[in-house]
C-alpha cells in the first residue's frame, strides 16, 4: 500500500500509553508525516459528548495540551522517530466546525474503532468532508487510560507495564497521582 504525504491521527491521550504508541506508528507506516492532533485540548473547557461522556471528567484529563505533547515527543524520540516527521494540533472533534481551523482537509485521517464514540468520530470526519481510514476495528480495548488512572491513584504499579518509559517519567515528574486526586 503506498504511503500518502501527510495523514493525521488524533485522540486525547490521558495518559498516553503503549496501544496510543502502537496507533500514531501505524500512522507512520500509511504516512511520510503526520499531524497528531490533541482532542479535549482546553482541559478547563472540556465538552460532554453524548457517545463518551467520560472525556470531560476532569479527573480523566490530568495532562495539559503541553505536557501531552511533550510525552507524545518524548516516547517518539524513544522510538527512534525523528521530529521532523510529525507535528502537533488542537483536534476539535468535539466541535467539528472548528476542525478546519487546524486540519486540512487534504489530510489522511487516520482512526481506530473501538466503540460507538470512534463510529461517530468517523461520521463527523467524513460529514466535514475530511477522508478517513480505519486502520483497524476491535471490540476490546487491551489498555484502557481509565484502569491506568485508577492503578496510579491505588498506588499500583502495574500500569507502568503498559505505558512508555516517557509517560512513566512524566507521571513521576508532573506528580499526577496528586493531580489526580486533587480533582
């Protein structure tokens, strides 16, 4: 399958984990870059949607927009991915009209289909008129952001098995077990 110039993946990435790893590296296997776009980015305005009403519990958000950046990066580098090859956005999929603001609409959008939310990201994607590909549909998510969270705030460790050694870093160094808490 040829590569395309530029594709976009995207998600929130609270807390960025391995199968986010595994996602944004298909994405480069399908792309010679890539946009990664940073969705629920205002972790002060967060937007209920219907489908994943879980996306605007503060709780559920502890990273800023920065700071997932920075780990996103970090876990690339670690990965042996250079710089040059992606950059970062504001993806507003909770607020579709704002989407062209930041994407164009000749970019690759690249997904995963886990559940009912990710059909509709699709939907709202293709209305808007951006072109999307599946790069793959699951019924079980193996690592899911909210049992990693949880594992952090019962002060168990094994969440560190299924996350980059940069956001194991950064969990440390951010303190987000008392960011947790505190929200």
């Amino acid at each position: 399958m040829k590569k395309c110039d530029s594709g976009c993946v995207h998600g929130r990435f609270q807390l960025f984990h391995n199968d986010h790893l595994r996602y944004i590296m298909k994405g480069f296997e399908r792309s010679e870059s890539l946009i990664i776009g940073i969705t629920s980015f205002i972790n002060s305005d967060l937007i209920t949607m219907e489908a994943a009403k879980h996306r605007a519990v503060p709780q559920n958000n502890p990273f800023t927009y920065y700071e997932r950046t920075e780990v996103i990066s970090n876990a690339l580098d670690d990965a042996g991915v250079s710089s040059d090859k992606y950059s970062f956005s504001p993806f507003p999929i909770e607020q579709p009209e704002f989407l062209p603001q930041f994407i164009p609409y000749n970019i690759l959008c690249f997904t995963t289909i886990y559940d009912d939310w990710n059909r509709e990201k699709v939907k709202t994607l293709r209305d808007r008129g951006y072109e999307v590909e599946v790069l793959w549909e699951s019924k079980i998510k193996k690592i899911e952001g909210s049992n990693l969270r949880d594992k952090i705030l019962r002060g168990d460790d094994a969440w560190k098995y299924s996350v980059p050694s940069a956001t194991i870093d950064a969990v440390k160094s951010l303190d987000i077990y008392n960011r947790i808490k505190k929200i």
